[in-house]
C-alpha cells in the first residue's frame, strides 16, 4: 500500500546550500514525518557546469530565474576558461536584473540554442525528480506544495539591498503580521520574480502553492519550539537566524513583528553579530549603520518599545556565530527543518488549521 498524503503540504526550504524538505501529513506526528535534505539546486547545477567546463562544451542556459550564488559563479568560471556561455532571458536574470549587466559580463541572451551546446536547466525546484526518487519508497507528493526562497526583488536599476529592506518596511507599516508572511498566487507582490518563478516551474504539479522568503520561513519555525513560542507571549523574543548567506532578525511580540535587521552572514563575527543584536534589541541601531557595512538594514517600529525581547532564540546552518548569544531553537527536535516547519505553520495558520 502506497503510504499517501491527502491533504498534506510539501515544504521545501531552498537555501544556497541545501534544500530542506518535509513532507507533511495532518494524520502523522510532525517528528515521524518524511524529512530530507539535499544539495539545493543551485549547487547541483554548478556542478554540471563545472563538468561540462572540464569536458571543453559551450553551454546553453534555459528554463528559469533561479538562486544564484553557486551557479552564478560557475557561469562566471565557465567564461573565464574561454567557454560560450548563452542564455534565454529569463535564465540569465538569474545573474542580474539588468540583462545589459549580463551581457557585459560575457553571457549571450538569445531566443534558441546555438547548435553544439550543451543544454543546463535553471529551476530552484526539480519536483519531477523528487517525485521520481520517493517512488521508490511508495510516497506520494501532497496536493500543496510551499516553497522558501530568498527574494531581492527585481531592482535592475537600484541596489538590490534597499530594494529588499524596503520590503520589509512595508510589511512593518502595514501591521508586521506574522500571518503575512506567506503568499499565494493571488497575494505575491508582482517584484518577486523568484518567488514567481518557483511557482511557474511547477504549477502544474499541485493543486496549490505556496511561498515565502527563507528567513522568515526559518524564524516561523523556530516558533514551533514551545519555549520560543512561550516567549514570544510573554515580554517579546528576538528571533535569529543566521544563514548561510543572511543572518536575519525579528523582533516579535505575539503574533507581530515590531522590528526587523539583515545582514550578509559572511561579513559578521561573532562579536559584531552580538554588537548588532544587542542594540537592536535595545532600540538603538540604526538603519545606516548596517547599510554602510554592506547589510541590508534595520527597522523598528515605536510600538517595539512596550516589550523587553529580553529572550533570544537562534537557528540557521551558520548558528555557531551566535552560539553564546541565546537559546538555539529546535522546532520538532530538528533544526535543520526549521525553514520547512515554519512553511507548514503559515499555511495551517492561512487555511485555518491551527
């Protein structure tokens, strides 16, 4: 008998090292459900790249905007060792918003292959391919599907660092829901074309899909741990997580966010990180600080001020950097499934099924 997922969710957390996968069943404990985790697909494309680079092959990029990171810089290698790179416009706007930046960077954005080329697919998710590998142990994919992915925003003509943090802004002055957090077709703001692009390379895979930015799915699933979500009820928590390419903060109190910092997890210490969130949580860092260090910024609400924060909760690949700063939250006694946990909440929380 196959073991089936009526009504289940599959929660995929796509990071820049690993995609993070829970397959969730209303009908099963949340720690005996099926979890895995994988190389993340912009890894896994680099490696093909970089075999095709040993092999001497002109490439030919196709499919969709994905993450970039790994594969971006195995694009960037394959050129350097004298290769043709071409590519469809929305592959190539993987590696900038602005195709006249991808251009000058080597790249050839055109409508159809170039005869000889190896063919590489771009897509943050290979649904078919998890699909065809559960198989073998007679699981079936639910009819959901949701989906964590770090969006910048389409910028082509501004830093992609303001353009993300005034995102955030956004969703403080206009009421820092936690239910917000997660979008549907219908509710995805038109400049995440990331986001919007994960959801067009399944859409005919699941009756509905779901998605979210990866450090607000992982602060959501530090929420499953009773002690953080005991807190956060209490005098307000500070809710870290510290990625492996952004360290992401909330300050939260209830079900709102009164504050939100970011910055690039590569650039911070373990005394800087602790600096950082000492005085956001006391109200004193400024935006224009973290900006200038080349992070993305910082927001706090007035309101923030009728809560201490004074418990702080940690999770993410990169946790070491905070390890003697607070709590390290385990959602479901694994926190390598924070990100997909926090997935499956926001949408019970949506649907109602609290």
């Amino acid at each position: 008998m196959k073991w089936q997922n009526t009504g289940g969710i599959l929660a995929v957390d796509i990071g820049s090292g690993t995609q993070d996968i829970l397959i969730y069943r209303p009908d099963v404990e949340m720690e005996n459900n099926v979890k895995l985790i994988l190389p993340s697909q912009t890894r896994i494309v680099a490696g093909r790249i970089e075999m095709l680079a040993e092999a001497g092959r002109d490439i030919f990029i196709h499919g969709h905007l994905m993450g970039g990171g790994s594969s971006s810089g195995a694009v960037k290698r394959h050129i350097q060792a004298g290769y043709n790179v071409y590519a469809t416009r929305q592959a190539a706007l993987t590696i900038k918003d602005n195709l006249e930046k991808v251009a000058a960077r080597g790249i050839r954005v055109v409508d159809s292959p170039p005869e000889n080329c190896a063919h590489i697919e771009f897509k943050d998710i290979d649904v078919p391919a998890l699909r065809e590998a559960l198989k073998a142990f007679e699981i079936e994919l639910p009819p959901v599907f949701a989906f964590a992915v770090q969006d910048h925003g389409f910028s082509p003509d501004r830093s992609n660092r303001q353009f993300r943090f005034e995102h955030w802004e956004r969703f403080l002055s206009s009421g820092g829901s936690l239910n917000d957090l997660i979008y549907d077709q219908s509710k995805l703001p038109a400049y995440f074309t990331r986001m919007k692009a994960v959801m067009e390379s399944c859409r005919d895979e699941a009756e509905h899909i779901w998605v979210m930015d990866t450090g607000a799915a992982a602060i959501m699933g530090t929420l499953e741990d009773p002690k953080v979500k005991e807190a956060t009820n209490g005098r307000g928590a500070l809710l870290v997580n510290v990625g492996n390419q952004h360290t992401i903060a909330f300050l939260v109190a209830g079900s709102r966010v009164y504050g939100v910092f970011e910055h690039h997890t590569g650039r911070l210490t373990a005394d800087t990180l602790l600096d950082y969130l000492t005085r956001f949580q006391q109200g004193s860092l400024t935006h224009e600080e973290v900006f200038d260090d080349h992070g993305h910024g910082c927001a706090i609400l007035h309101g923030a001020g009728d809560y201490l924060f004074d418990f702080i909760s940690v999770t993410g690949p990169r946790r070491g950097l905070a390890k003697t700063i607070g709590y390290m939250a385990v959602p479901h006694g694994d926190m390598m499934i924070s990100g997909a946990a926090g997935l499956v909440r926001s949408v019970l929380n949506k649907r109602g099924d609290c």
